[in-house]
C-alpha cells in the first residue's frame, strides 16, 4: 500500500461539479492499493498517517502529526500508485489490486479512518475526480507498507 500525503492549508475533491469532500489544514492523502495488501497493510497506514509528524511545533520543527493539530485528513483513491514504472515509456498495472478487491479494501480504509479521526473527507472510489490543494510547504511524503 502506498500513500501520497500533502500537508495542506486547505483541499477539496470534486465530481461531477459537486464537492464530495473537503479540509481545511491537514493532510491530502492519494491511497495506491497494490496486489498484495490486505487489511493488515491498511491498519498499518492508517496509525502511520495519523502519527506521522510533518507540522511544526513552537519552536519550528517537524514534531506535531495531523493527530496532534486536530486537522483534516482527505482520502482520495488513486489505482495510478501502484503502477509498475521500473521500466519503459508506459505504466503497468499488474501490481494494482483488481478494482472490486481495491474498493473494498478503500472502503474499510475510509471506515476505519473515521474511527479513529474526527474530521474525514473522501473522494468517489473510480470516479474522474477533480483534486484542489494548496500545498502548504510544499511538504510531500510517500509512505508504504
């Protein structure tokens, strides 16, 4: 399982010109369900999402995580991160979970997160979603489990 995560001010996911979900500061987190992953891997990186320290403290330093800044927290599903580009001009998705198996795995992702934090937006599973952030840093990590 991968995750892309952008510490954000604000971010907002749309579909079809409606807004599914939105945040203000937080974090923005692409979700890559890869062949393999099963539930143990998704609560895994929900724990590392939530502790993972990418904010500032008082004396500006990396040391408070999403938890700690009772921020936001927007899941959108992206299949395109676990694509194979070790070689060629195309991606290949062979290591990409079959999509009825990777929703379903999203979704107890998506569950399971608002569990355990307060404030949980979401994209659409599959949908064309149109993505806005404003990436406060720039600070971009990618996780794996």
């Amino acid at each position: 399982m991968k995750a892309l995560i952008q510490r954000v001010s604000k971010a907002q996911v749309e579909v079809d010109d409606q807004v599914t979900g939105q945040i203000e500061q937080g974090l923005l987190v692409f979700i890559g369900i890869e062949k393999y992953d099963e539930l143990a891997e998704a609560d895994k990186m929900i724990k590392r999402l939530l502790s993972y320290r990418i904010f500032y403290d008082d004396d500006g330093k990396m040391n408070k995580s999403v938890t700690d800044k009772n921020g936001g927290v927007l899941l959108v599903s992206q299949f395109t991160l676990a694509a194979d580009t070790t070689s060629g001009t195309r991606p290949g998705f062979s290591t990409a979970k079959s999509p009825v198996e990777a929703e379903a795995l999203y979704d107890y992702f998506v569950h399971q997160m608002q569990k355990a934090h307060d404030t949980v937006a979401t994209g659409i599973f599959g949908a064309d979603m149109q993505v806005s952030l404003t990436n406060d840093g720039p600070v971009t990590f990618l996780l794996e489990c």
